[in-house]
C-alpha cells in the first residue's frame, strides 16, 4: 500500500489541523529514550509469526511538500505497527492471565516466566504472587496516542537522520559500539550511540518495551495501573505525565508532547484501537497479531471476527 493511499485513508482525524495549520516542525532530537535491544519477544505457541510488512522499512516522508499530507501519511504508516505490536503485547498479558490462575506450573511455563522477567526486569521469586503482580504492571500496551505523538516530535515526522538511516523513531540509545549511529556532537567521553533497527516496527516494540521496564518511567506504569483497576480507558494524555525523564526538558516536554496529541486529534486513534480490541476471543486477537495486509489494521478497516484476507 503506498504512502499516498495511506494518507487518503487518515485524513479524517486531521481535519481540524488541515484548519488550524502546521504547528510542529521539531528538529532532529537526541533522544533521552535508552534502549539495548529490539524488544523481541519470549517464544510462545499463541504467539503467531509476525507479517511480512513488519519488516518494511521507513518511506520517504521527505517528498511531501504539504504539512497535511505528511502527517497524515506518518500516521498511516505508523498506526498499524503499533496495533501490531499492542495486540501482540496483549497475547502475552492473555498468557500471563492463564499462568496466574494454574494450581502448578510446568517447566516450560515457569522458563516463560522467567523469560520475561528478564526482558521486563522483573526480580521476584519464579511463580509467586509477587512475580505475576509485577509482570502483569510492565507486560501491557501503550496508547496509540502517546506512541503517535513521540514518534512525530523524536524523529520529526520521520524525517531525523536516525529514522531514515536507522528506522529509529525514537531517539532510543544503544551502548555497544557499531550498534547504531554515532550522534553528531556527542560529548567527549561518552559511548552511546542512537540504536539502529531492522524496521520502525521493531522501533516501536522496543520504545514499548523501554516504557515497560525502564525505572525513570514507574509513574507511566503507576498511572497505567491505576486506570486498569478503575477500568479506566488508557490515556496517552494521562500517562505522557510519565515522561518527565525521557527529555531533558521535563515538563516542558510533556507538555508538548500533550499538546501534540490534542492538536492533531491522536486520541482518535485511542479511541479506534479500544473498539478493535474489545470483547476480542483469543482466536481473533491472535489473527489481529498477525494480519497480512497492513491496510486492514487502519481504523475502521479490521474485521474481527473473520480471516484477514489481502486487500
């Protein structure tokens, strides 16, 4: 599907920026987001291999001359990876659910666990209550609309010198050497590198991750968790109060980043992904995880309750 199709498709939520004008255009960023892997994901028979179109890489965003047109093509591209990742994100928590209520675990099962807790830093003793607990806090989704609205201003609309050489979308650090790209002006002494990844679905899954785990972003899962024992819906509004520590400008970026999500009306895509995954049965979500055509994860495209079919 070609960037401009997927424009056409997602003008509607930006209706009210076509009327309002353009109103970020932020450089390049140097990212505050650490990140040392490609946030891949513990084997799991439910879990089903991922699409082809996972593996595209970032189009050209530079040819679009029209401030609308770019955006909307951004968000095209974009919001399909992240239901992508999101429903697989989901599969696990489903799995993790089961676990919770099993009487005695098996060897496979408790290696699962232990998988994870080392992905998500999870210290606990393997099958206690406390291991779930902390599992079930950090093994969740993210808004669209908070991952819409960073990946806009940390790779400027995706057109950064580490999306378009590295697919990296936000500003996420690696410290090994040769991992990624050298950022220009990195101070004397220092040895990050700004990650380079495979494809920007990778990107996402890894930012996913970085949110999960990371200890600068416990508020972000505190307000999470509080929304899911209120059952709240998560909001990218709500939880970008977690990201004080992912700039160096704290609040000013949050603010931001809020702002963002307002002007160019991202809480739709919330909106969109909370009716594609409502009152799902594990036989449609685990299909919704491995969808062949990118097109029908747009909003309003999926149909849930039958194969996914090209188109």
């Amino acid at each position: 599907m070609s960037a401009g199709t997927r424009a056409i498709m997602l003008m509607v939520p930006l209706i009210a920026f076509a009327i309002g004008g353009g109103l970020y255009t932020p450089s390049e960023s140097s990212g505050q987001s650490r990140s040392d892997n490609n946030g891949s994901e513990p084997a799991l028979s439910s879990l089903p291999p991922l699409p082809e179109w996972a593996n595209d890489e970032l189009p050209d965003f530079t040819q679009y001359q029209d401030t609308t047109e770019k955006k909307a093509a951004f968000f095209a591209f974009l919001y399909p990876r992240i239901v992508l990742a999101n429903s697989r994100i989901l599969i696990e928590r489903d799995y993790l659910e089961s676990l919770s209520k099993k009487e005695k675990l098996t060897a496979r099962e408790y290696r699962w666990l232990a998988q994870e807790s080392e992905r998500l830093r999870v210290d606990a003793e393997p099958g206690s209550k406390e291991q779930f607990a902390l599992l079930r806090k950090r093994l969740d989704v993210i808004p669209p609309s908070l991952i819409m609205a960073q990946a806009a201003n940390e790779s400027a609309w995706g057109t950064s010198r580490f999306a378009i050489k590295g697919n990296n979308l936000f500003g996420q650090w690696c410290f090994s050497k040769g991992c990624g790209l050298v950022p220009r002006g990195r101070a004397e002494g220092a040895s990050h590198e700004v990650a380079d990844f495979a494809s920007p679905y990778r990107s996402v899954r890894a930012y996913i991750q970085n949110l999960n785990r990371h200890p600068t972003y416990q508020t972000l899962r505190d307000v999470r968790l509080n929304d899911r024992r209120n059952s709240e819906p998560l909001s990218g509004v709500e939880l970008a109060e977690g990201l004080l520590g992912y700039s160096e400008r704290g609040k000013e970026y949050v603010e931001e980043i809020r702002a963002m999500i307002h002007y160019n009306n991202l809480e739709f895509y919330d909106d969109d992904f909370r009716n594609v995954i409502r009152d799902l049965t594990p036989d449609s979500l685990e299909r919704l995880a491995s969808t062949e055509a990118e097109i029908r994860l747009l909003p309003r495209q999926s149909s849930l309750n039958s194969t996914p079919t090209e188109g």
